[in-house]
C-alpha cells in the first residue's frame, strides 16, 4: 500500500539486533531504498551491530540505542547516552519510523520518535504495536524473517521482488 511521503522523505528503521536478525533486515533497507531513492533513511540499532550497517550504500546514517536491560531501564547506566538519543528523535523527526524489531525495547523508540507515521505488524509479541500509528495484519510466523520483514516495505509501497542483499560499498 503506497503512502504519500514529502520528495524527500526521512524515513527511520528500527532494528536494533541481533546479529543475525539486523542482517536479514538488509533486504528491506533496499527494498526501501528503492521505492525511495532520494529518502534520508536512519537506521537505530545497538552499538554492538552498527558495523553490520557502517557504510551500507542504502543507508544514509546509522544511530546508535543503548541496549535496554531491565535492571537499567529506570535508572540507566549512560544517562547522557540516553538523553542524547532522545533529543535526536524529538528533535529530528522523521516522516515513517518502521519497526521491524516489533518488541517492547524497540517500541519505547518507536513511541519517543517524532513522526506522524509509526509503521509495523499488529499482534507482535510485548505489547509493541501499541506504539504504531499503522499496523500491517500479522505475518505468517513459519514465513522466513527476510520475508517476514521485506513484506513491511511491501506495505509501504516497494514493488514485489526477490530480496536483495548487497553488501560493501557502491
């Protein structure tokens, strides 16, 4: 389903691990990519994964989450690294925030975004999709996770295709 985004839109993915789970994702950053060449595409992810997404030639910049562990949640353990990333998404808001993670530590991200588009599936598991504007039907659960996740940028108007996973530079 096509949605009207500005000629170059700022468009977030949120995908913050694990390893294998940010790798299945590429799919969809160039599927993405794609369907909106000139769009400033974001990717916020955990610093032990950023050098998956470093220099990706899809990707315009990558932002860095602290990880959430529940015995830090409320008192955290980097206050600034926190209040930085907070200010950057109040602050900087983007057009879509996509969250393919679709969990409660991905949603607190998604929920303090500024955008008036939230993107991701219905029904996932911790309650996460109460931070969506938009919530695509839930997904087949035996369908691959490069499938699973590819068919968000389906939904938001990359035409139907093999997926694709260049890596390295150009």
């Amino acid at each position: 389903m096509p949605h009207n985004l500005s000629c170059r839109p700022r468009i977030l993915l949120v995908k913050l691990s694990s390893f294998g789970d940010v790798l299945h994702a590429l799919p969809t950053l160039v599927a993405l990519r794609a369907a909106y060449p000139s769009a400033h595409i974001t990717w916020l992810v955990e610093a032990a994964y950023a050098p998956l997404l470093n220099g990706h030639p899809a990707l315009d910049e990558v932002w860095l989450a602290p990880r959430l562990r529940p015995a830090e949640f409320w008192s955290g353990s980097n206050p600034a690294v926190w209040r930085r990333l907070v200010g950057q998404l109040r602050t900087r808001p983007f057009d879509l925030v996509v969250d393919v993670q679709g969990l409660l530590k991905s949603a607190v991200w998604v929920a303090l975004a500024k955008s008036p588009r939230k993107v991701g599936y219905d029904r996932t598991r911790e309650l996460s999709y109460l931070a969506l504007t938009a919530r695509v039907p839930p997904f087949d659960p035996e369908a691959h996770a490069v499938l699973r996740y590819l068919n968000l940028a389906h939904y938001l108007g990359a035409p139907p295709a093999p997926p694709r996973l260049p890596v390295g530079p150009g």
